[in-house]
C-alpha cells in the first residue's frame, strides 16, 4: 500500500500529517490540563477499540481482510489522525455558519447534527475514497467496502472519546475524574451505533463507486448516494435532540432502529460474500487447482463445525490445529479469487 509514484499517496500523507498537527494544536490546552482525567478515561477507550475492533472481525466471516490488511491499517490511520483535527476545525466554523443564518434558537438544536453529518461524514468519506482509489485492485466487494469504512470510523470513534473525555475532565471538581470515566463508560456502551458503523454503511458505497469500473456511472452513483446517505442519515438523527419527556427511550429506540438497519444491509453484504466464495471455489476446482470438497465446507461457521466434526469421528484431532487449517484455506481462497477477477455483484 505504500505507493511513492502515486500522487495521492502522498495526498494522504500531507493530510493525515496536517490532522494530526491540528488535532495536537486544538486539544493540547485541554490536555495539560485534564490528562489525569484521559489516562483514567482511557481504559474505556480502549475497551472501545478491543469490542468494536473485534466485532468488524466476527463480521468478516470469510476472512476478506486477508488480502486487504494495508488498506485496512490506513483507512484506521486516516480516521484517528486526519479526521478529527480537520472535523474539530471545521464543526466549530460550520456551526457558526448556521447560527449565522438560522438564529440562536434554531443553532442550539440543530446546529451540531447538521454539522456532524455533513463534516464528519465527508472527512471519513474523503478517507475512505483515498484508500479505496490506492487499494482498487484489491478493493472490489461490498464487504470490502463495510471493512474499510468500521476502521476508518473507529479510528475516528476512539480519538474522538478521548477528546470527549479530556472536555470532560474540565467539569470536574478538582482531582476528580469522575466525569471522564462517566464519559469513557457511556461512549462504551453507545459505541454500537457510533461512527463505525455508521462509516461502514458509507463505505460500502463509496468503494463500489470508487472500484467498479465495469459498472455504469450510473449504477456506481446510485450505490454511492444510497449507502453514503443512509450513513449521513444516521448520524444526523443520532445527534438530533431526543423528546424532552422520553430522552432515554429516544436513545434506546434509536439503538435498537440503528442495528436492525445495520443487520438488515449487513445480511445482504454476507449473501454478496458467499455468492463470491462459491464462485471462486468453482473456477480453482475447474483450473484443477483446488479440491473441491473441503473448501465448500468453510462457506459457513455451521458447515465448519460440521467439517472439524466429521474428521474427529475418523479419529482424534486437535481444535486448534482444525480452526487453523481452516483459516489458512480461506485465506487460500481470498488470495485466489483476487487473482481470479471475478467480483460480486455482477
């Protein structure tokens, strides 16, 4: 992935750089004073990173990442150095901007999920098209496109909780870290429906428009506007002011609205993966370069658990030699079908 000749390597170097530097320069005041309250904060952050991280992988069934690690590692970069120094800058003149025009009343409500949506959005966006332009011959499927776009959002979503935490740490009393822990533990607990998910649905579009030249431009626009939007839209309707009388059901509503949406595209992302993998295990067996019986047994986890069992009934076998097995031949697979050209959707 690191790619010298490319111009927009270096893009991506200058602006990750550049977002870096802004997000030092912007929360450093803060920091000096409240980094008692981000270290005790911080073991929530990274309880984020460990859940949030590990659940992208228990997504990837078919174990796409195999051949997509690089893009993946700066997709997360992008989200934790670039995105939130420029979206902390531009929120703030954003803001005013609608506050300019729409009045006091109107700001105080809608001004921050206006914002949000359209800034943090475009800047993972911005993140998420680089990586996929750099990575396009390996970039192809929608499940590369939900991958790319969880770590580049949860790049963003642990960086962003430990700017929370550190503005936390501003309202409490002297050597009480009580606020940033409250806030470690809440930004924990809503992560679900936090900027991975909502940069994973956006990614989906974004790599297929970016990566599918053999789709019409029509087609690839259609794809972008959908899953692009559908992420906007989350996003501004979870920074949206809940009802004043019911702000805790708002909030467990929503949760609830936001992984159903999820499971929802995430099932038929898994549906593009399998049609794939059968794909791919039908041209290596008719090139004679691959088995057929034992690579049609990894298409699911219960038809893996069914293979490891049929092989204990001829006699001992070790688990984890098994699992690793298995891993090694889907990674076998992922690595084959990039070679092979074939992509899904057709």
């Amino acid at each position: 992935m690191i790619r010298p000749t490319s111009p927009l390597f270096w893009v991506y170097c200058l602006v990750t750089t550049l977002g870096l530097a802004a997000l030092v320069f912007q929360i450093a005041p803060v920091a000096a004073l409240t980094w008692r309250d981000m270290l005790a904060g911080l073991p929530f952050t990274l309880a984020t990173f460990v859940v949030f991280g590990g659940l992208l992988g228990q997504l990837d069934r078919l174990r796409a990442r195999a051949t997509i690690r690089g893009p993946l590692v700066m997709g997360f970069l992008w989200g934790a150095l670039a995105g939130p120094g420029i979206a902390m800058y531009a929120n703030d003149h954003n803001m005013r901007v609608i506050q300019n025009l729409a009045g006091d009343a109107f700001a105080r409500d809608w001004q921050a999920p206006i914002s949000a949506a359209i800034v943090e959005e475009a800047v993972k966006g911005i993140g998420v098209f680089a990586v996929a332009w750099l990575a396009k011959p390996l970039l192809q499927r929608p499940m590369h496109g939900l991958l790319l776009g969880g770590c580049t959002g949860l790049g963003f979503q642990v960086v962003e909780d430990i700017t929370y935490e550190a503005n936390a740490g501003l309202l409490s009393a002297q050597d009480d870290s009580s606020n940033a822990i409250l806030v470690g533990i809440l930004r924990l607990l809503t992560g679900i429906t936090s900027h991975w998910l909502l940069t994973a649905l956006a990614g989906i579009g974004i790599v297929l428009a970016t990566t599918r030249a053999d789709w019409s431009r029509k087609r690839r626009a259609q794809v972008f506007a959908v899953f692009y939007l559908l992420g906007a839209a989350l996003h501004f309707g979870w920074d949206a002011p809940s009802p004043a009388s019911v702000p805790v059901g708002s909030i467990l509503a929503r949760t609830l609205l936001y992984v159903l949406i999820f499971v929802v595209v995430y099932g038929w992302v898994v549906q593009t993966e399998r049609h794939w993998f059968r794909a791919v295990v039908a041209w290596a067996v008719a090139r004679g370069i691959a088995p057929a019986g034992e690579l049609s047994t990894l298409i699911s986890l219960r038809s893996r658990r069914r293979a490891r069992a049929a092989e204990r009934l001829d006699g001992p076998r070790n688990r984890r030699d098994q699992l690793r097995r298995q891993r090694v031949l889907l990674d076998w697979v992922q690595e084959a079908g990039a070679r092979s050209g074939i992509r899904y959707p057709p």
